[in-house]
C-alpha cells in the first residue's frame, strides 16, 4: 500500500511542474505581447510625427519619406 502512495506523490509531482511550466510560459508570452504592443504604440506614434511634419527642402523630405518607409516596415514585421 506504501508503494501506491509513493507513485501517486509522484505523479502529483510530475502535474504540479507541468503546470507550473505552462503557468510561466503564459507569463512569458502575455510579458512578449505587451513589450510588441508597446513597440507598435511607439512605431504610431513615430510615425504620426513623421506624417505631421511639412518641409519644402528636398533632402528633408527624401529623409522624411525613408525613415517612413523604415517604420512602416518594422510595423508590417510586427504583424
């Protein structure tokens, strides 16, 4: 009867640490998704202020029109 009790602990053990694993893995997961929400809110907000700024200079807006392009693309990679 000993020996059934053993295996049932150890069983209880082997549950207890797989759902402990899938409990930190969630963790990591929601900690990544607001660490690529955060990013997306920052590439917005860049990319607003780009949109926002007006210049007749040709090089400025050459300048303007990549660094768009860039945050559009990291955006777009995001997903």
């Amino acid at each position: 009867m000993a020996k059934g009790w053993e295996s049932k602990s150890v069983e209880d053990q082997v549950a207890d640490r797989a759902e402990e694993a899938t409990r930190v893995a969630s963790k990591g997961a929601a900690k990544l998704d607001g660490q690529v929400q955060r990013e997306r809110q920052s590439l917005a907000l860049q990319r607003e202020r780009i949109l926002d700024e007006r210049t007749s200079n040709p090089h400025r807006r050459a300048a303007l029109v990549a660094a768009l392009a860039e945050i559009d693309g990291r955006i777009e990679r995001l997903g």
